[in-house]
C-alpha cells in the first residue's frame, strides 16, 4: 500500500472536518507509523542477528571435515537457530533429488516415516518438471514459501500416499520455509531446505550465503576425503609393493631350480641358493665366476653360441654337461632370456638352470627298455597290440598281422570292434569292460573274422596300462575250440544214447514186473471168482426160490429181497470182471474195423437207462482196418465207456471219436472217449493203472488195468488226458497200429 505524508493527512483532514477530527486522525496515524517503524527495526534487528548467527554456523560447517561431519554442523546449526533443516542431493539423469540428512526431532520424523511408509535419509523421489524443486533447480535462485509445507511435501511423496500431506506436514510442523540451491563451481549439486516459524523472505540472502559456505565446506571435506583415500591407498601399494618384493624374494631364494644372471662375458653378477647347490660351490661363491669353468671346450662352444642368439634378442633352451669340483658330472637344462638396460641394450642374461641328470638318464633307460620290449613284441610267436580306450588298434606286431591277414597300417585303421564278428560284438565289449572295471585286467574269448572271410576263435588276455591304454595278447585257438565242439558233441550224443538205453531198460524192466504181477493177480482171480460162484449161486436160487414161495411177503422181506438180488448180481459182475482178467489170453487176430467194434460196444451198453447222459459219435469212415481181437477190443471200449457214463452221475456228454494219425510212422488209428464228468485229480492220474487201486465205492480196480493189458497185447497205447474242474471231464485215447503198421509195431509170433 503507498503511504501518505503528513500534509497529504492533514490535508485531507481540514477537508473532511472539524480541527478536532483532524488532531485525532492524525495522532493516528503518527501511532500506525510508529508501531511500522518499530517492526521494522526489530526485523533489521532480528535479520541481522541471523546474520551473524548463519556466519557463526558458516564457521562451524566449515571446520568440518568429511561430508557426514558437514552435514552433521549444517543441522546442528540450524537446529540451534530454531529452525528445521534438510539436505538434498540432486543425481543427474534421471533427475533424482536424494534427502542426505534431516536435522528433525527423531519423534516426529518416526511417526511420519510409519504414516508414510517411505524411510528418511536415503529416500528419493523425481523432480516434478515445473514443480517447486525444479523451478528452483532450473533458475538457480533462493525462494521463499510462505505456506510451503503441503506443495513440498506433496512432490516427495509417491502418488498412493499424497492424500496423507496434510497430516505429514502437521505431523512434521513445517510452515514457512526457504529452498536454496546449494552449487559446485556455478552448477546446481542439491537443495538446502529450512523450515520454522518466523522465517521471512528478508532471511533469504543470509541463508544463500550460508548454503554457499556449506558448499564449499562439502566440496572442501570431499576433496579431503578423496585426498586422505589417495594417501591410503598410495600407502597400501606401497605395502602391497613391499610385501611383493619380499615375496619374490623369497620365492627366488627359496626355489628348486637355479636362477643366476651372467654378463655378455657369461660371468656370473648374482645366483640364487639353488644354483650354488646345482654347481657344487658353496652359497655366495658364484658371482664373479665365469661359466667356462664347469664345461669342457665343446660345451662352452654350446654356451657362447646360444649367447650370439640371446644378443640377438631370442629366448634359448639347451642342455649343458657340467663337471661340478666334486667330480660328479651333471646335466642341466638351460632356459634363458635377454637382459636389456634401460635404454634396450643387451647386458647379459638371466637364466634358469634345472638339474635333469635324473631324467635324463632315466629316459636313457627307458629307451634302452623300449627298444628291447619292441624286440620281444615284434618276435614273438602271439598276437600283440596296443589299443585305446574306444577299441582302436596303436601299435600291432608282426604276430597279429599274421593271424589277420591284414598289414599293420591296415589294422590302426580299422580297429577291434571291425574285426569282431557281429554277433559276438556286444557280449564280448560288455564282458571286457566289466573285468576291465573291476581288475584292471581282462581275459576272455571270441570269434574274429579275418581278411579272407573266414572265422577264426582267439583267446584274449590283456591289462590297463592307463585310463586311455591297454595292452593285449591274442593267440589263435581255433583248433582247441574246434576239437572241443566235437567232443562235446560226442560226449552229448554219448549222454542221449545212455539215457535211451537206461530209460529202456527201466521201461522192460518195469514191463516184466508189471506182467508178472497181472499173472499172479490172475491166478488169484481166477481161484477167487471160481470159489466165489458156487456160494452166489447158491444166494442167487435162495432168493429165486423165497420169490415162488411168498406170494404176497411184508414189504420189509420184499425190499430186503430186492437187495439180495441187486447185491448178488453185482457181486456176480465182480466174479465176471476177475473171470474175464484171469482168462485174457493171446488176441486173436482179424481185420476189423475199429469204428465197427465201437459201434457194438455202445450196443451191448444200456445207454437209454441213463437218459441225462448224452451220447455223440464222430468216427472217421476213411479209417484203414486194423490187425487185432474184436473180442479184446470190444472189452477195451465197453470198459472206457462204462467208466465214463459212471464219472457224469448227473448226466452229460459222451463223446465217442475215431481219427487216423497218417503222419506217423507206423501208422495209428486213435479212438477217443471223452466225457463232461467230474474228472481226476493231477495226483491221482499215474496210479490210475496200478491194479486195485480205484475210487470207486464197489470197484476192484481191475478194469483200466485190463484195458491197458489188452491195448499193449495188441502193440497200442493208452493216454489219458483230465481236468478236474468240474464239466471239464476226461479222455481216454487208445492208439492202435493199422494192419500196415503192425508188423512194425508187434512182429509176427510176439503174442505166443
């Protein structure tokens, strides 16, 4: 607002009114104008003592030594002035201001970083393009902000949390403040914020020249600091550097091999230990010495050669015979550079000498060795090779070749895997490499194929030389393998023939005792069946007389006379059964058609009293006759037929076939009888032609056995076939010779 004089006042005054209007206005305005002038002087008063405050604290930031001690004054001034500070540190692009110290009560600034989530010292944010940071970033200058707290804090905070700027700044208590940028040889390095109550823009001069000193002190403890890390690291190198030297020291005094530096005359001017022990002289007794005297005139011929090359600026390597004062001789392996001034010229050289007596004669021997095993391997009588480890011939000698028939180059380019024969390729690589594994070592045999073709068996022995070495011998054992195949097959054909002959003979053997027990147990039947008929005669007429007699008896004597009946009529079966085993004789030979003798025997059965039971025949009307008893045969079939209709007790199928077997030498014609009984158990089928035995209650085990006798009488066979899972049932097959084939299977005058 313009202000007016006192004329212009008093002026206006008499206009407006009376005098006495006038005097009051103007004691008025004389009090207004001294209460400005009184805050004006105390705003002078108050900014100079700022002043003096900030250039106290100037010399206090100054004193400091590093950045953190610097930054550490700039708050404690501050601080102490009553205001808040922070140090801002501008990064280059991308344009990023970092807070490097806050000079704030701790409380608050804890309670703020918990509202906000963001940390303090260490945090940054981006500067806003146009906001307060970059105007005062961009243009250099000083501002002051009366109401500074909300648009300051709201640039520093991320966007999620913007809306909490109003409870950080109450939090934080920030008001007026003043932005100074804070620069390094006239660029802009950061911000310094300062923050109170009272601060006015008159403060701002006073607080640019304070962030000025605290540049300067800033640059000033970095340019220390930079200054105090070169010392120390010029002090570390030099230690480094010391500590390196007495590392190579050490490692050329304390070295096996010799290191000694000569002049162009070879005159030694230093040597380590070791090359004072390799010359034979004791420590100290080299330098000054020259080389000539350990060599004979060839060998400082050798010297002085390998000098002019040396002088010409090239590395050598040689060998050089010594004689050491003690009379050994020694010989040395010679490694040696060019030793050049500073200006590049040829001083002499530093050499490396390596006693290599040892080696050298040991490399002698070995070839002295080599040179004799050669002589061996090349002579002798066996195949030997070396190989690697994928099987690939090195070195062959004049044995293998032989064997082969290959030449030696030959055989390095082709390899053992190429003469294996295929089919013994990957046993014999899987055999090998497992003793291999396990020993070191490997023996074995296998069947190679040679130039011509022709297949050769080689026993192979060997041992591991290395991981990638092995060494082999081969020996050629066809002839062995061979004779032995044929032995073996003697010995098996041997084997098979005794087996024949003793299954034979175990067979006739079993025959005659078999044929010897049917005899006696036919005598015994016949005397039994015999005795036995007199006394069922005898029951059988009782009970035929009581039937006359008692016209009308009680139905307990007519049941019991039943059974009478019924039990002596088996009874009478049984005698017929043992009768007709102990009257079996010599067949009596005719052609007969087996399906004819079938046929009659289903006749002679009462089939239709068991009507559950199914009957169905499939013979063969192309069979050929057969040469036998239809009598016999008759018995055999009725036999099989009647065990087979008793093994389906509740009913089933009878299946009754014929079939030829041409195919066979001599011919057979077969006759199967299957039913869908109750089967036999595994166990059980070998006893089934054993006399006497039987599983049924009023058998006596006499009827396979008769069917047996009666097919072997007529030079046949009987096999059976069961299963006893219920339904499944049994068959029995009887195989008989054709008229054709008898002769063959029974000659002529077998049966008498």
């Amino acid at each position: 607002m313009k202000k007016r004089s006192a004329k212009e006042t008093a002026e206006r005054a008499g206009a407006e009114g009376a005098p006495e209007e006038h005097s009051k206005r103007l004691a008025e305005l004389v009090d207004e104008r001294t209460r400005e002038l009184r805050v004006a002087r105390e705003e002078m008063a108050r900014s100079h003592r700022l002043l003096l405050a900030l250039a106290q604290a100037a010399q206090a930031v100054q004193r400091a030594r590093t950045p953190d001690e610097v930054y550490h004054a700039v708050g404690d001034e501050v601080v102490r002035l009553g205001y808040r500070a922070v140090v801002f540190t501008l990064t280059e692009e991308p344009r990023y201001l970092v807070i490097s110290y806050m000079a704030f009560d701790m409380r608050l600034l804890r309670a703020a970083e918990k509202l906000a989530g963001v940390s303090g010292i260490g945090y940054r944010f981006p500067v806003v393009r146009g906001g307060i940071y970059d105007q005062v970033i961009t243009a250099g200058r000083a501002v002051f902000l009366e109401r500074a707290a909300e648009p300051m804090i709201a640039e520093a905070l991320p966007k999620p949390v913007r809306p909490l700027t109003g409870r950080l700044a109450a939090i934080l208590g920030l008001e007026q403040s003043i932005l100074v940028p804070w620069t390094v040889d006239g660029e802009v390095h950061g911000l310094l914020s300062v923050t109170g109550t009272g601060l006015t823009e008159a403060d701002v001069p006073g607080m640019v020249v304070f962030a000025n000193q605290f540049a300067i002190a800033l640059e000033n403890a970095r340019v220390h600091a930079r200054a105090e890390r070169e010392i120390a690291e010029r002090k570390r190198a030099e230690e480094r550097l010391r500590e390196s030297e007495e590392q190579y020291r050490f490692l050329i005094e304390s070295q096996g091999e010799g290191l000694a530096i000569v002049d162009v005359e070879e005159r030694f001017t230093y040597a380590n230990p070791a090359a004072h022990d390799i010359f034979g002289v004791p420590r100290g007794n080299l330098v000054g010495r020259v080389l000539s005297e350990w060599t004979d005139a060839e060998g400082w011929a050798t010297v002085r050669a390998q000098t002019d090359i040396r002088q010409a600026g090239q590395t050598s390597v040689y060998e050089l015979d010594i004689l050491r004062p003690d009379g050994q001789q020694r010989i040395l392996l010679v490694t040696t550079t060019p030793h050049l001034d500073h200006e590049g010229q040829f001083t002499g050289s530093v050499g490396v000498f390596r006693d290599v007596t040892d080696r050298v004669r040991a490399q002698n021997a070995l070839r002295e060795s080599e040179e004799k095993y050669r002589s061996y391997i090349d002579n002798a009588p066996d195949g030997v090779f070396l190989a690697n480890e994928r099987g690939n011939y090195l070195e062959v000698n004049k044995a293998a070749c032989s064997m082969t028939g290959y030449s030696a180059e030959e055989l390095l380019a082709l390899g053992i895997s190429s003469l294996t024969a295929p089919e013994a390729l990957e046993g014999a690589r899987a055999h090998f490499a497992q003793q291999l594994a396990q020993t070191g070592k490997f023996s074995g045999e296998s069947q190679f194929i040679t130039k011509d073709g022709s297949r050769r068996n080689w026993s192979i022995d060997g041992v591991k030389l290395s991981d990638t070495r092995f060494l082999g011998f081969t020996k050629d054992i066809t002839a062995r393998v061979q004779a032995e195949e044929a032995l073996q097959a003697y010995s098996d054909r041997l084997e098979e023939l005794v087996e024949e002959r003793t299954r034979a003979l175990g067979e006739a053997h079993e025959q005659l005792l078999r044929r010897e027990k049917l005899a006696a147990l036919g005598q015994l039947a016949g005397s039994v069946a015999h005795d036995m008929r007199t006394p069922l005669g005898a029951i059988k007429n009782t009970a035929y007389l009581l039937h006359l007699v008692l016209e009308e008896p009680e139905e307990v004597v007519k049941e019991a006379l039943d059974i009478l009946e019924r039990e002596v009529q088996a009874a009478e079966q049984i005698v017929n059964s043992l009768l007709d085993f102990a009257r079996t004789g010599a067949p009596a030979r005719r052609a007969v058609s087996a399906n004819l003798v079938v046929q009659e025997a289903l006749s002679r059965i009462s089939v239709s009293d068991t009507p559950r039971v199914e009957v169905v025949c499939q013979l063969d009307e192309t069979l050929p006759t057969l040469l036998a008893d239809p009598d016999q045969l008759g018995r055999v079939y009725i036999n099989l037929i009647l065990n087979a209709i008793q093994a389906m007790p509740d009913g089933g199928r009878l299946t009754v076939s014929s079939r030829g077997d041409p195919g066979a030498r001599p011919e057979w014609v077969i006759v199967s009888v299957s039913d869908t009984g109750v089967g036999i158990p595994e166990e059980n089928l070998p006893k089934l032609f054993e006399p006497l035995y039987t599983t049924k209650a009023k058998g006596i085990g006499l009827g396979l056995v008769l069917v047996k006798d009666l097919v072997e009488r007529h030079g046949g066979t009987v096999e059976v076939e069961s299963d006893s899972v219920p339904g499944k049932g049994s068959t029995f097959s009887v195989r008989l010779p054709t008229d054709r084939g008898l002769a063959l299977k029974v000659p002529e005058g077998k049966d008498k």
